[in-house]
C-alpha cells in the first residue's frame, strides 16, 4: 500500500566558511575591485550574485549562470535561490562582457528590471547591477548612472495606480503605501 502522507521538508543554513571578508561595500567602485579578479578571468559571459547583509557586507557570491561569448540565460528563480537561502537583506547584480565594452544592452535592462520586480516582492532588494568589460578594468553602474532607480520607478507606478483606489474610502483621506 503507497504512503499517503505528506513529505515534511526543512530549509537550513549551513555555513561552509567565509568566502569573503566582512568588508562593507558602499560604492561600485568597492564592488569592481572586490570582484574584478573573478570575472575578467572569464572568456564567457558570467552573472554572479553578490548576496548581502542589511550593512552592505558580502555573506557570499553564487554564479548564476555561465553563458555564451555574448549572453548568458538568467531566470529569477536561480538568482533569489542562493540570496533567500543566505538570508540576504540585499543583492548585487554582476556581470561581465568578455568583448570588454561594459555598455548594457537592452536585454540587460528587461532582465534587470525583472528582477528588481521579483526582489521588490520578495523584499530583498537589488542595490545595483554592474556590468564588467571583460579585461579592460572599465565597468557600468545601473545605479550610479541612475539607470536602476528609473526601472524601479516604471515597475512600481503601474502597481501604484491599481492599488492606491483599493485603499480610499468615502469620506477619508487618501491612505498612503508605504515601502516596508
């Protein structure tokens, strides 16, 4: 007779050891010298995760995807997988591209602003996506060149104007929706 029950499944997090220092990084000029070594070694495109604390400090980095001399395949479900198993507060988005021209494409933006979307839900949120070029030592900040602030606010106004009439009642004033 088959067993009926139901699979009981736990999640626990096993500390191997520390893959990188304590250090907080607090620019992307920090992140690039943090990482620099680990993706220019690359002759492939690479997207790694850098998973963080509430004070910015590194709890460990997760290659995501090693693609193509010109892309690489990156879901959601693979980027968040390492970051919820962390406990990160934060993450960081990296990539390289091996061509060393660190300009985003337009498919590095639809798949930034995905995951800027699929973070804002999961309430981890994505505090910058850098794009390596390859050996040359240069690299492109979507959040230093404000570029990851203007896809939050594309992806937050259409949420906006269907949520802010479910929260009016006759009679009062507007209740306003804060960011937890």
């Amino acid at each position: 007779m088959p067993n009926k029950g139901l699979d009981v499944v736990q999640v626990k997090l096993v500390m191997d050891k520390t893959l990188y220092s304590e250090e907080q990084l607090s620019s992307p000029d920090q992140v690039v010298q943090f990482m620099r070594k680990e993706l220019s070694e690359y002759d492939r495109e690479v997207f790694c995760i850098l998973n963080c604390t509430t004070k910015s400090q590194v709890i460990n980095m997760n290659i995501v995807s090693m693609g193509t001399i010109n892309a690489s395949l990156v879901t959601g479900r693979e980027v968040f997988k390492s970051a919820i198993l962390s406990n990160a507060s934060y993450v960081i988005l990296l990539h390289n591209h091996p061509s060393g021209d660190p300009q985003p494409s337009h498919h590095d933006f639809l798949v930034t602003s995905k995951l800027c979307a699929g973070g804002n839900i999961l309430g981890i949120d994505v505090l910058d996506h850098i794009i390596v070029g390859g050996r040359t030592g240069t690299y492109h900040s979507m959040a230093k060149e404000g570029e990851l602030e203007n896809l939050r606010t594309k992806l937050l106004e259409p949420a906006k104007a269907v949520a802010e009439p479910l929260f009016q009642r006759p009679g009062k004033e507007k209740h306003r929706i804060r960011r937890i």
